[in-house]
C-alpha cells in the first residue's frame, strides 16, 4: 500500500533552500533535472493535532538537540532557545526563505 510521504515546502527563496538543506543540513538528494532536488527523508513520522484552521508543518528530530544545535551553529545558523513541551526539548531555526522549522529530541519511543 503506502510506502512513504513526499512534503512541499513553498518559499520565495526554493534555491536557496534546497541549497540550505543540500550543504547545511547535508540531506542526501537526487536532482531529477534543472536543479530540482528531492531529499531522501529516510525515516519519518505523522502527527494528526486538532487546530482551528488547516495547516501542515514541517520539523525534524534528532537523538542529541544540543549536539544538533552545535552542528548547526557551527555552519551560522542560530537557533531559539530550547524549551521543553514535556513531549520533547524543542528549538527552531530560520531556512532561506524565511522557512521557520522546528528541531526537537523527542522524549517517546521511536
């Protein structure tokens, strides 16, 4: 049946961030023509959360956030302080673009 999810992210800057997520975050990715990327997410998980209105996000996880935020910092990118949602420690960043996106540690199994 299913085999996986492809996410969009619509910017004012996709060069720029598919740039971002190519050297920064080193996504491994395979250019399907005219500089099209598309990113090998090789683990992923859904959420289904009740809201007012409709949107989708985007975030990532790691084992280590404060490991993960030192990586980041070290190639410029600042992140938020961290606060913990009980569920998981959790920071954020700013992609080119203006593309906020949430990095967490979750604190469930996975």
């Amino acid at each position: 049946m299913i085999k996986g999810m492809h996410a969009m992210i619509y910017t004012s800057d996709a060069e720029g961030l598919r740039d971002f997520f190519r050297d920064v975050l080193e996504f491994p990715h395979v250019d399907v023509g005219q500089g099209w990327l598309i990113f090998d997410m090789a683990e992923a998980d859904l959420g289904c959360h009740p809201g007012e209105k409709v949107s989708h996000d985007v975030s990532f996880y790691t084992d280590d956030l404060e490991a993960s935020m030192a990586q980041l910092a070290a190639k410029g990118v600042e992140c938020a302080p961290v606060e913990d949602h009980g569920w998981g420690l959790v920071t954020t960043f700013v992609a080119p673009g203006e593309v906020k996106l949430m990095l967490y540690q979750p604190r469930y199994s996975k």
